[in-house]
C-alpha cells in the first residue's frame, strides 16, 4: 500500500479539546534500527480533528514540516539499511 509506514508510532503528547475541536501534538516517531534504546528518529506534527457525532470525524488535518519529514524518513532509511548490512 503506497504511502504506508508501518515503522512508525503516533502516540500524542498533549491534545485540546475546545467544543467539537481537538487538537494533538504528535511525535512521527520511528524507533532507532541502529539501538533500541538510542534516540528516535521522528518530526513533530499538529493534528486538528473536528468530531461530527456518533463517534465520528468529519475533518482532519496535518501540519508538520514537509522538508523535515523527508529528512528524517532518509536517516531513518540510511540506519536500517547500514543495520541490515550488518551480519
């Protein structure tokens, strides 16, 4: 499936909640290949969800800096193939 990432987590660390609004502060974080107990690799994003009712979202939206996406997904990339490599 095009666009899926399997290697990362999206546990929030704070949310608001303002009527039908909530907004989430969420790390895109992929654990180290290279150390388990080293640092992440992930980029932070704001999530702005609007709840339609009946446990429903009628809109979600994404912000987070696209460049520094690409950055961390590449690292990311580079640590698990020089891990891989490994062996």
């Amino acid at each position: 499936m095009q666009g899926q990432v399997t290697e990362m987590s999206f546990v929030f660390e704070f949310s608001m909640i303002d009527n039908d609004r909530v907004k989430l502060y969420v790390p895109n974080r992929s654990a180290n290949p290279a150390d388990s107990f080293g640092e992440p690799y992930q980029f932070v994003a704001l999530a702005l969800l609007h709840y339609a009712g009946q446990g429903q979202w009628c809109y979600e939206e994404d912000i987070y800096n696209a460049e520094e996406s690409k950055r961390i997904h590449a690292r990311f990339a580079e640590a698990k193939s020089a891990g891989s490599a490994v062996g």
